[in-house]
C-alpha cells in the first residue's frame, strides 16, 4: 500500500501526536529496533538456510526459500522419497519448518527437531558463566517455553529462535479444514509470550485455542482449523504500536505468503481475525491476500494503514470491534508519511462492519470465552456471518447473503 499524508483528524488528536512521536524515537533509541553489530554470530536459521543455498538433492537444486511460489515447493518435495524427505528434515529442520508449501505433517516434524535443537542451546546458555543474570534467566524461560511447544500432540507449523523467537500452531486438522481461521496477535507475540498461565487468553495461543474450541461448539460437524500465527516480527511494547507501521510491512509479506500455502482447495475459505497490532499487519497485507481469504475481523484496532474500508482494496469482508473501556481507541487516528496507523476501524466513517463486544473487557478480552467478541468471530470464521450481533445501536453490519463480500 502506498505511503501517503493522511491528516484526516481532529485538532484534538494531532495534538497528541507530538508526544506520540517523542515515544517512537525514545523507544527506537532503546528497543531491539538496534540492529545486531557485524561481528554478531550468526543465527541458527540463518546457519542452515546459506547451507541450503549451497545444497543440493539426487542432483537437483533445493527450493530458493524467498523465490519460489509454494506450489512449486509443494510439487518439489511430493517428487521426493521418504528417504530424501527424512534427510531434509534432519539435516535443515528450520528452513524445512518454516517453508510455505511444505507437507504440513513435515513442518511438524521439522519443527519438533529444531524445537529439540533450540531447547537444548537454550539449557547450555542457562549455565554459560559468561552470560549475566540476566541473560540466563531468559534462557531459562526460552528453554521453558520450548519444552511446552514440545508436549505430545502440538501442531508446530512455524519455528524459528531467532532473536526475540517467532511461532505458529494449529489447532485442528490443517488438511481436511473446510474452514481456517489465522488469528493474528499483536505487541509482545515473540516467543517466550507465545502462551501464558496466567491470563491465558491474551497470549496467541490461547486466543486461537479459545477460538477454536468456539468453533467447534456452534458447529460440531464442520471440520475447522484454527492457526495461532505470532509468526513475525511484532513491537516489543505498546508505544510502538501507537507509532508506526513499519514492523507490520514485513509481517504482511510473511502472512500473506502464508495464506498463499494454506492447503485444501483455492476456494477453502480462510478468516484472519486481527488483535491490536496484528490489525496493522492484516491492513497493511489486505490489498495482496489471495480470494479465499473472505473476512477480515479486527478487533482493539489502532488503525490499518488506511483511510477507510476502500482504501484497503481488499476482496474480503471487513469487521471491526472495540470494548467501551479499550484504551486503544485514545491512539491517535493519523497518517503523516511513515508515522501513524490511519482511520479507526471501529468509527462508522471507516466502513467497516460493526460487532458487539459484550462482556469483553479492556484491550485483551476478546478473545475470552463467554464472551460476545468471541462468539462474533467464530461465527465469522464458521461462515455464520448473518448471526453475528452487531454494535450497540448498528443495524444491519450482517450481510443478507453468507456468499457475498460487498461491503
């Protein structure tokens, strides 16, 4: 989406904005927005993809990772044995883990091994002397988070550690879903915050297990997958978020090649329901998102990187949401160059469809159970759209036909 001036607000908001901006450059100062020095050792990804580069299979070349469409990788690895299979898997678990049109069930696999590996370099450094106190207890809670990803039964189908450490699991059978939600988190999606204990219904995963488990209680006998995708770059923190969109631009390249890769049919319809920052990514990707992607849900929204519903250009349905006591909707609604998110998703001039929230609460509930925000967005992503509950005072944000996507 191009970049443009977009000062479309009140004097009241462009009034914040030069605290707003005070907050970016203070935390670009100081985040992990600071770019790791040359003489930095190389991550473990990166490690394995330039001797992927290098590597080749019964004289054949192995898929460029950036380059090649997923179909193109899908039919590279059907023409391989098991043999050959086994042998990437354990020789380049993460490139493997991590490359749209792979087998599912592979990325699994490979992202079992790698999860082994990254656990077990994590309970190295927790005994590394050489680190600080600090240094070891993240470790620590590395090595954690990577022992839960592994219990029996989890469906990895994104793993890389580096860095701050992105995922993504499936909830559901990903290959006989006739119906695939994505939920798409926000700040804080890195690793170690994949999942919680405590509140666990604001952290990716327990956002798309909740969702699913809706799903699956309004219709039983629909086969659905729900996908927990903290599989980018996210902020580290809330004033970032306020600020810029310049995170998401990655983000929305690695979703939308995700989307791409989703396995059934072209028509298999797929959802993405947005948290907070995640609903910069999904505006930002909206206008290059393939057909099937039929709704986009936002909800606690600090904009889209767009004016308005037409200016996303997207094929899909648009909702949006917002709890009465959200302090999101207090961010300032601009645009000027690369700063600002752009419109409110959730005020009536957007154009978006407008859904209750009923007993959410603040910015991290709705995704809890029992609650009408996540009824909505299953009943969205079960096809259920003309059973939604619109806005207070709303009529008519369902559309009269489950198959049309006018707005």
């Amino acid at each position: 989406m191009n970049v443009r001036p977009n000062i479309h607000a009140s004097p009241g908001l462009l009034r914040r904005v030069p605290l707003a901006l005070a907050v970016v450059f203070a935390v670009l100062a100081t985040a992990g927005w600071i770019a790791r020095g040359d003489g930095a050792a190389p991550y473990p990804y990166e490690v394995q993809l330039r001797a992927w580069e290098r590597a080749s299979l019964a004289g054949r070349p192995l898929p460029d990772p950036e380059n090649t469409p997923p179909g193109e990788v899908a039919d590279f690895f059907a023409g391989l044995t098991p043999r050959q299979r086994d042998r990437l898997v354990t020789d380049y678990p993460l490139v493997v883990g991590n490359l749209p049109g792979t087998p599912v069930r592979l990325r699994y696999r490979a992202n079992r091994h790698a999860l082994v590996d990254a656990r077990a370099a994590e309970r190295r450094r927790m005994r590394d002397e050489r680190l600080s106190d600090t240094g070891r207890y993240w470790a620590g809670r590395r090595m954690n988070r990577f022992d839960s990803l592994l219990e029996p039964g989890r469906r990895i189908l994104a793993f890389d550690p580096s860095g701050n450490g992105r995922a993504a699991e499936v909830f559901g059978d990903l290959t006989t879903a006739e119906r695939i939600s994505v939920v798409v988190p926000g700040v804080r999606s890195d690793v170690v915050h994949f999942e919680r204990t405590a509140d666990k219904y604001t952290a990716p995963q327990g956002m798309a297990e909740a969702l699913y488990r809706e799903q699956r209680a309004l219709d039983p006998g629909q086969p659905t997958a729900v996908i927990a995708w903290a599989d980018y770059d996210a902020p580290p923190g809330v004033a970032m978020s306020a600020a810029t969109a310049g995170m998401a631009a990655e983000g929305a390249e690695r979703l939308a090649r995700t989307v791409a890769a989703l396995p059934g049919h072209a028509d298999t319809p797929v959802v993405l329901a947005c948290h907070s920052y995640g609903s910069v990514v999904c505006g930002v990707a909206a206008e290059g998102l393939p057909g099937r992607v039929t709704d986009i849900a936002v909800a606690g929204s600090p904009g889209m990187r767009a004016d308005d519903v037409d200016d996303l250009d997207a094929t899909a349905r648009v909702w949006a949401m917002r709890s009465p006591d959200d302090w999101i909707a207090d961010v300032p609604h601009v645009e000027i160059g690369p700063l600002g998110l752009g419109g409110d998703p959730a005020d009536d001039s957007f154009g978006a469809r407008l859904l209750a929230t009923g007993e959410a609460a603040g910015h991290d509930g709705y995704f809890l159970p029992g609650t009408t925000s996540l009824a909505n967005l299953a009943r969205i992503g079960t096809g259920a759209v003309n059973d939604v509950t619109c806005a207070p005072g709303v009529d008519g944000c369902a559309p009269l036909d489950p198959c049309s996507r006018e707005s």
